[in-house]
C-alpha cells in the first residue's frame, strides 16, 4: 500500500488512521507459533492437519469442525472445549482426559461414553447421567460387560437416530464441578 492507495493526509491522526485501517487488507484468520497443514483456523496454536477451527493448539492433531480443543489432544470432530489428552471424540463438547467419547458432555477422565452426561470415571457407558466411577452401564443401570456387548450392538445400530439422542443429551448438561449451585 502506498500514498496513493489511501489519499492524502490531513493532518488529524484520528481521521487519517481511520481511514487506512478501512482501507488496509486484514487477515481473517490468526495464527500463533508453528502450524503444519491448518487451513481455514484461526487463533490456532501448534495445530497439526486441523480444518475450519477456532482456537485449537498445544500439540492437538487431526481436528475438524471444532472450538477450544488444547494440549494434547488428536482425532476430535465437530466438538466443543475438548482438552487434555482427550482423543476420539466425536459430536461431543466438556470432554476433559477422557477417549472414544460419542455424542456426550461433560464428561471428564473416562472411555467408550456414548449419549452420556455429567459423567466422572466412567467407562463402557451409553445413555447414562450423572455417573462416578461406574463401568458397563445402559441407561445409567449396571450390567455385564457380556450384556453389554450385546446390547451395544443393537443400540448402535439404527445411526439415523443419533442427532436426536444428541440433542436430548445436552439438554442434561450439569456443572460437574460446582457446589450449592442450581439453574444448571
């Protein structure tokens, strides 16, 4: 940009700044640090093969479609606030150190949740609300990892009906670390 492209200048700092910064070409997108194959993210940080992403970094690879995924975390999609060492999660957000994560919230240091929320520990779960420390759970009641399989099988068939189960699963988002709180 030269002299030309902004006019003359007048004098008045405030005016003649106001009317570069509208004439000036600015970047839609922000980038920290070292960024490999990152394209259409922005305010990423140490992002590695991450596509149309807000605010993902420290060592996270292979996002897509995703906001608030940091340290350390890998194949996460269309997810909100995922962190530390959380990898494979889907369609999920509050997901904290917890893997094969589907369709939850709130879900912290736990693996293989699907439909879940507001679970701590938890592993081998689907449906479930308001779970500590709990394995092989269907509709927050406990059963055989054998009656488990089985039943996961048939649960997970019909796909077409995730977006529903989805929707009603959020509905049941709690602060998992607030005491004496209400209207969660």
């Amino acid at each position: 940009m030269n002299n030309e492209d902004i006019g003359e200048y007048t004098g008045d700092f405030f005016s003649d700044f106001a009317r570069f910064y509208e004439q000036s070409k600015k970047s839609s997108l922000i980038f920290f640090g070292s960024n490999e194959n990152a394209d259409y993210t922005s305010g990423s940080f140490g992002a590695k093969n991450c596509y149309l992403c807000f605010d993902v970094g420290l060592g996270v690879e292979n996002v897509l479609y995703s906001v608030c995924v940091n340290d350390n975390c890998a194949n996460v999609g269309n997810s909100f606030f995922v962190e530390n060492n959380s990898d494979n999660v889907f369609e999920s957000k509050s997901i904290r150190q917890s893997f094969n994560i589907f369709y939850s919230a709130n879900i912290d240091n736990s693996s293989d949740m699907r439909f879940c929320t507001n679970c701590v520990g938890c592993h081998f779960c689907i449906n479930c609300d308001n779970l500590v420390n709990q394995s092989y759970c269907i509709d927050n009641q406990q059963v055989s990892k054998e009656e488990y399989l089985s039943k996961t099988s048939e649960l997970l068939k019909d796909k077409s009906l995730f977006p529903d189960r989805k929707f009603t699963t959020f509905a049941k988002m709690a602060n998992l670390y607030a005491t004496n709180a209400t209207g969660g």
